[in-house]
C-alpha cells in the first residue's frame, strides 16, 4: 500500500492505493464519486472517461498510484458552481443525447476534451473521436447532435433550426 | 400546434439532471455499511463432471470470511423457470432443476461453481485461485442440429436435448401441409436468427442484506422488474414471504430484456447475506456479462410460402430449431412458441399457417427474451420468404405484398393464429413509406451508384408488433406462471401534489418525465406537481415491470384508467382539497383485443 496525493475537482485528496489499485476503483470506492462508470474491463467502452492533466483518459487503464500531484476532473466538476448545468450538458438534456445514462459521464468527460482541442468539428470528426465511447441506448445520433449543437454555442454561432 | 404539456409535448426529461452531473444511483454505486464482496468461480468449460472440489486454501485466504458450494445450497430451490409450454402431445416441457450454483456438472461456459466472499472484491478474487477445482471434460453439444442428433447429452431428463416439441395451431397442421403439397408455387427458405449478447452498457449488480432483528431481506439489483423478482426468488428459491423481501431497482444503465430474469447471482447474494448477516455485494463484469446473462435469439428456422397461380398467399409453414441453453431462463420458453408463433399472420391474409418448434438444450449461455422477443425473428422470416417468393415469380416486392394484405373492410380480422388485429390500414401506410423512400427514384440511384462502383438495394418489411404481454388471463391460459398485469396507484398528497406508485420500472425509458405527462393530463394539472414513484417494492406494492413495450400500454392505461372511475373534474385544482389524503389503486388486468 501506498499513499497518494492529487486533486480533484478542484479540491485536493489523498488515499491509500495497492499497486494496481485503479483510477477508476479510487474515484469510485476511495472517494465516493460514483458519476465515473465501469462498463466493461478491456478499456473499450469508454463509459470511465475523466480528466487527467487536461486530457481525457480511460480512468479503468491508468494506476491511481501513478498520479501523484495530477489534477483530475470527473463529471461532478463539470456543472457550473452554482450547480445549473454546463453548455454540453445542457445540449445533451436539449437534444435528448441520453436514456438509461449509463454511458453519458464518459461521452460529456470526452466530447468535453474534443471541444477543448477543436471548437467547430463536423460530424464526422465528432463521430470518429467518439469511437471510444459505446452506447446501447440511443444509436449516437443524438449524442453527435447534442455535441455539435454544445459547440456551435461555445463559439456564439447561432443554433441551425431543428 | 405542438403543445408545452401533457400527452404529447416534447418535454424535457427530469432523469437528465441527475444523470447528466453524475449523480445518478446505479446498483454499483450502492454501498451498505460492512459489506462483504462476493466473486463467483466459473468453468471454463462447456460440458463436464466436477471430479473434485477443495476450497480449504480458499477459506483460510486473507480476507476471506465464506466460500460455499452447492452442497452448502441443499435447502435452497433451483432457479425457476416462469412460463410452462406445453408440447404438442400435451405434455408438459422439460424442466431441468437449475441449481444456484453448479452441482456434480458443469452445462456451459461460465456456469458458476463456487462463491468466494471477502472484505475486499480484490481478497475474493484472489482466493478464487486458490480454490482446487478438477473438471473432467466431456463431450459438449454447442450446435443445435447436432444436440438433437446424438450429441452429448446436456440433462438426463432429455437424453435427445429436446425441452419440448411445440406445434401451433397443431389441428391445422394437415390443412396447411395439403395446401403446400398442392399449391401452384412454394417458396422455401433457410435462416439463421444469430445468438445476440444484450450487453447493456451497465453490467448486474446484486447486493443482498438482512436485517436479523426484523428478520427482513433486502435485495438491490439491476433489474427491469422488482416485484417480479421478489415473487421468484421469495415464493421458488429463498421460500421468503413478501413482506419480509424488500427489492429495489434503482436507476438501471439499460437492460433491453437481459435483466428481466431471476438470476442466480440474486438468490446467491440474498441467502449468503442471511447467512452472514451482512450484505453481500456482487458485481459483474463484462467478461462475465458475456458468460452469464441471458442472450437472444438463436433460431434456426425453414420457412415454406405457397401461392396459388395468381400468387395469393395459400399457406405458410415455418419450422424453428430454438436454443435455450444449458438451463431454462425465466421467459424462455414462450419467446420462440407464443410470442412468435402468433406473429406469423404479420399483415397478410394467409388463411393457413403452422409452425413447429423443437427447443434445444445445449451447452451454452441460457437464452432468452431480447428486444422484441420472437417478433424480430417472425418478421425476418416472414419477410424474407415474401421477397423471395416475389423474385422467384417475377413480381415486384411491394405489389406481392399489396396483393396479399388484409383489406381494411376485413377489420376486425382474425388470424388464423389464435390473435384478432383490430384495425389496421396496411396498403396506406406501405405506400406512404414508399412515397417518403422515394421507391420512384431508386433505379436512377442505383445506377449512379454503380457509375461508380457501388451497389445499392431496396428493402421492404412491412410488420404488426405484439407489445405488452398482457392481459394475465390470456397469458396465464398460455402457461405464464405469474399474472401479467400492470398497477398503479395515484395518491393526492395535502398540499395538492400528486404521487404515482407505479409497477412499470424505467432503465432508460423516461418514465418518471412520459407518466408525469399522462397523469398531468389527465387530473388537468401542472407536470410538475406529479412524481412518478417506482423501482421498490416497499414502496410500490404490486407490479409486473417494464420489458415487451409494455410500459405505456398496460402502465399508462393503469394510471389512464383513473378517469373511468373519477371524473376529471373533481381533479381540477380547487376540488382537489377535497380529495385531499385519498389514495386511488387499480389494478388494470385487461388489454382488450
């Protein structure tokens, strides 16, 4: 066992881990943030993304023991402080991007990292930097739509009509 | 004019607020103080004999505080199977015991043999390996034509892997074989409905608890359909009584049938919890959600179309090899027979139609309903067998289809396969759907397409859907084990808000905005002074669930049915004072037609 040092969503947090002690299992088990999901255990399908450092990252593939000091946010720290729903999150409830909301932490936590390096995807980059991320409920179409729509608003262009 | 509210506004979902921030409650997100973590040991083969089994090393492992086998389960009942078929002889269906956790044999891949329970998921996992398991392979029948045909022996009670031979409508069965023997063109297909794994995006998730001073169990599982569990795995395994069984179903990540059925994980974790007095968690993986959830599926199926020389439809016969697995899950055995066999009229007026079902064990993951359940798989068929007979004769596709629907002055029609469709306008809508494909343009289409090296087709089905599962006296008649109904109570609370205790359960439905929107309708007030309330039974107490499309039809119309009996008026937001603390229960057991 080992200790561990790092933040979280802005605030920070420390734990003891074993070796193979995953992200995921100390987000999770060790603090309790239960929006990051596990749904499969080949690293697949995406349903364990969050931030590391700025950069989305399977949760399920990386050793909580090897993030001393790395800033991690998860979906908890993605509304804004007074708690009202983020632009993608917002487009995603807008459009109908989810039903059981299972897979939706890890597409909000990736189509977050996608808008943060590219601000006006089409959709086929959209789709194509989704591949990491399954769902079984919605078909994506709504996903794609929820995540153009969240980033025609960042830039402040005006929303084509439905 | 689209509306803001009510039946048939594009409201916005309530569930997004919590799922969206990731404050959802899965099962997995679920933690009982001092909980203990069970891990299930499976084979890893598909067929053999146990020949020896020591879990002395296991039981001493760090962490560990229990590791039973099935000898340790003697008292406890097999999974049961929730629907009887009947074969075509009368007799009634091969029921193999389905025991908890595997006895003197292991029948497929993933079976689980021994349950490890510690203080951390890792301490169980780990003792696993310790455990010394020795299997004597044996020959496995995987292949349904071969299980059949002399292949090994999955159960004793079916040396020939039959379950059961099922014929449907049987007193047909001359009729329509005569009218095939002489009809002026007979269209024959084989095909493959291929075995689906559901894989829902959130594995099964079972946590028992017992509370030993209120002698009281709890189970939480990821399941479409508390209530149904709490009546088989309380009344056929754990022998509990309701009141003392509480199961809940919290926010569900999909299930699309895979967690309609009692599993052994949820008897297991139930009874070990009593055991220890402490809750017992168990959490699947997707390795093990391959292995171990009920799959869909897997028919293997000769269809025969005759026409007479004017290509009207004259009989159908449909034959279908239909695999259970090694064990009976709980719906399995009316997927392939009831909800398929009565779908074989689809929407045509074939006046002679049979079908013969043989249900074969293999040594295989257990099948069951998935998405549609026997519809799919009558569809496909019936489909596919009309487009072929239309190349084969030289007619166009739709126009074969045309010729052979149910005209709309034949409404109510009875099919000849026990069902009554009660209005339907088949030619319409198939020509709408051509007219929105653009059926017109298609061939200039395909011929740019080929200009550059491409192909492109033209499909058509043309299906009628049977959804609900419902009324539980015609199920029942049909060999349900458990009434098929749907409740629902609506209780007026003092400061006027409304509170609907609904069976329907919702893993991704939206239940909890669409029923707001029926029950605001329907008492004329704001959707936002309803509250859907489902999932538990403590709380909700009578149900059967949500699977089959069921939700709206049979649930809805519970909460619907309502107005028969109170006039809305008395709903209105001044009179509802006076109903202040009255609570409203229905059950609705009817779906007439």
């Amino acid at each position: 066992m080992a200790t561990v040092s790092m933040t979280v969503n802005g605030k920070p947090v420390s734990g003891e881990v074993e070796g193979r002690t995953l992200l995921v299992e100390f987000l999770r088990e060790g603090l309790g943030l239960t929006g990051t999901h596990v749904g499969c255990d080949t690293s697949q399908c995406g349903a364990c993304v969050v931030h590391v450092n700025g950069a989305s990252v399977k949760a399920c593939s990386v050793f909580a023991g090897s993030l001393e000091g790395a800033e991690v946010t998860t979906i908890e720290g993605m509304a804004n402080s007074d708690g009202s729903l983020g632009v993608l999150q917002a487009a995603f409830r807008e459009h109908h991007g989810l039903q059981c909301g299972f897979c939706t932490p890890g597409m909000i936590m990736s189509a977050a990292d996608l808008l943060a390096r590219n601000n006006d995807p089409t959709e086929a980059e959209v789709r194509h930097w989704l591949e990491g991320n399954f769902c079984r409920c919605t078909g994506y179409q709504n996903i794609v739509k929820a995540i153009m729509a969240a980033a025609a608003e960042m830039r402040g262009a005006p929303v084509a009509a439905e | 004019m689209p509306k803001d509210a009510g039946i048939g506004a594009s409201s916005k979902r309530r569930e997004d607020a919590r799922f969206l921030t990731g404050t959802g409650q899965y099962t997995d997100d679920i933690n009982r103080p001092g909980q203990l973590y069970c891990h299930f040991l499976r084979s890893d083969v598909a067929h053999g004999k146990i020949t020896s089994l020591d879990t002395t090393a296991a039981k001493s492992a760090p962490g560990v505080v229990a590791v039973y086998t099935a000898e340790d389960l003697a008292a406890v009942g097999g999974v049961p199977c929730g629907w009887q078929v009947t074969d075509k002889h009368g007799e009634p269906m091969k029921e193999p015991k389905h025991p908890i956790l595997a006895e003197g044999k292991v029948r497929h891949v993933g079976d689980p043999v021994v349950a490890v329970i510690a203080e951390s998921l890792d301490a169980a996992r780990d003792a696993a390996e310790m455990v010394a398991l020795d299997i004597e392979d044996l020959p496995a029948a995987v292949n349904m034509a071969d299980a059949i045909n002399g292949g090994a022996t999955v159960h004793d009670e079916a040396p020939d892997n039959i379950c059961f031979d099922w014929g449907f409508v049987e007193e047909n069965k001359q009729a329509v074989d005569d009218a095939i023997a002489n009809a002026a063109h007979v269209t024959k297909l084989e095909l493959v409905n291929n075995r689906l794994v559901a894989n829902p995006m959130e594995p099964r998730v079972a946590i028992g608890d017992y509370d030993r001073a209120r002698d009281e169990h709890t189970l939480y599982t990821t399941s479409q359909n508390p209530h149904v569990i709490r009546l088989l795995m309380g009344a056929f395994v754990l022998s509990i009584p309701e009141h003392k069984l509480r199961v809940v179903a919290p926010d569900v990540g999909g299930g699309f049938g895979s967690k309609i059925y009692h599993y052994a994980e949820e008897a297991f974790v139930t009874w070990a919890a009593t055991q220890l007095a402490k809750p017992v968690k168990w959490t699947s993986t997707r390795s093990e959600a391959f292995l171990s959830d009920a799959q869909g599926r897997d028919h293997v199926t000769t269809i025969e179309l005759a026409m007479d020389a004017e290509h009207n439809f004259t009989a159908l016969r449909c034959s279908t090899l239909a695999n259970m697995g090694a064990y009976l899950s709980t719906f399995a055995p009316c997927v392939p027979t009831w909800l398929h066999g009565t779908l074989l009229a689809g929407n045509y007026k074939t006046p002679l139609i049979y079908t013969n079902v043989k249900a074969v064990f293999t040594n295989t993951a257990p099948v069951d309903a998935y998405r549609g359940a026997g519809r799919p798989e009558a569809t496909y068929q019936l489909e596919r067998a009309i487009d072929m007979a239309a190349r084969e004769v030289g007619m166009d596709p739709a126009e074969l289809r045309r010729k052979n629907f149910i005209p709309t002055d034949a409404f109510p029609y009875q099919t000849p396969v026990a069902v009554q469709y009660d209005t339907g306008d088949y030619d319409a809508t198939l020509t709408k759907a051509m007219e929105l494909a653009d059926a017109a343009g298609f061939e200039a289409r395909r011929q740019e397409s080929a200009a550059r090296g491409k192909l492109r087709g033209f499909g058509i089905a043309s299906y009628i859907e049977a959804c609900g599962i419902a009324p539980s006296s015609l199920v029942g008649a049909l060999g349900a084990r458990a009434g098929l109904y749907e409740a629902a109570t609506v209780r007026v609370n003092p400061t006027g808000s409304i509170s609907v205790f609904t069976g329907s359960h919702s893993h991704g439905q939206g239940h909890e905005t669409t029923f707001a929107q029926v029950v605001a309708e329907m008492l004329g007030c704001d959707e936002g002074a309803v509250d859907i309330v489902h999932g538990d039974t403590s709380k909700v107490p009578f149900g059967m669930g949500t699977y089959g499309s069921r939700s709206l039809a049979v649930g809805g119309s519970a909460e619907f049915s309502i107005e028969k009996h109170y006039s809305v008026e008395k709903f209105r937001f001044f009179d509802r004072k006076q109903l202040t603390g009255e609570t409203i229960t229905l059950f609705y057991a009817a779906l007439s037609g």
